[in-house]
C-alpha cells in the first residue's frame, strides 16, 4: 500500500472509546476532530492519509481520513474539521508517546 499523510492526536481514552463506540452504535459511520489549523500536508501522498491516536502514554491506532475538511468561519477557536469513518480503525503495537497538543505529522508509523 502506498502512504498519505500520517497525522497523530493526543486525546484521552474516553475520547478515543466514545469515537470507537460510535462504530458499535450504528449511528453513523462519520466523525470529526475539530482543529485550529489546517494541516497543510494531508493529500500530498500517494495514499489515504491516516489520524493517529494516542492516549496514556501510547499510540493506539488510527482511523482513515477522507479527503475533505470542513470549514467553519465562525468557529473563531477550531475552525478546521478533519473527517474520518469510525469503522476503519485500525490497532497498532503500543510505541510510547509523551502527551503533546494540537497535532503531530508523523514518520514511520505501523500499517
């Protein structure tokens, strides 16, 4: 498979485990993460580009990201919307991580 974007998020596990229930609930498979910057990079690879989660203190797998981003001007805070389809998250090997903010363009992640 060839490679997009690799974007990493650090957020708290029940935010992580609210975005993973949305897939078990049937609700819908579409969800956000509100931004206050764009993330530049995402499209310029020759793949899907891929939102990293990560909480207490390890990576813990990612979701695909679809092309399109949200904008809303009067969101003064996080006028970006990154969407993604809850149902394609994917586990990967724990690798540690110290908590950062905002987000996280990253190199070498797992498949």
């Amino acid at each position: 498979m060839t490679k997009g974007v690799d974007i990493g998020l650090y957020a708290s596990d029940i935010t992580l485990s609210h975005k993973l229930d949305q897939a078990e609930d049937g609700k819908g498979n579409e969800a956000t993460w509100n931004m206050g910057r764009l993330p530049t990079r995402m499209g310029q690879g020759d793949g899907p580009d891929r939102l990293f989660f990560a909480t207490e203190g390890y990576w813990r797998g990612y979701f695909l990201l679809q092309q399109d981003v949200l904008y809303n001007p009067t969101d003064e805070a996080k006028p970006y919307s990154l969407i993604f389809d809850v149902t394609t998250w994917k586990d990967i090997p724990s690798q540690s991580v110290k908590r950062f903010r905002g987000f996280r363009y990253l190199e070498g992640m797992p498949d």
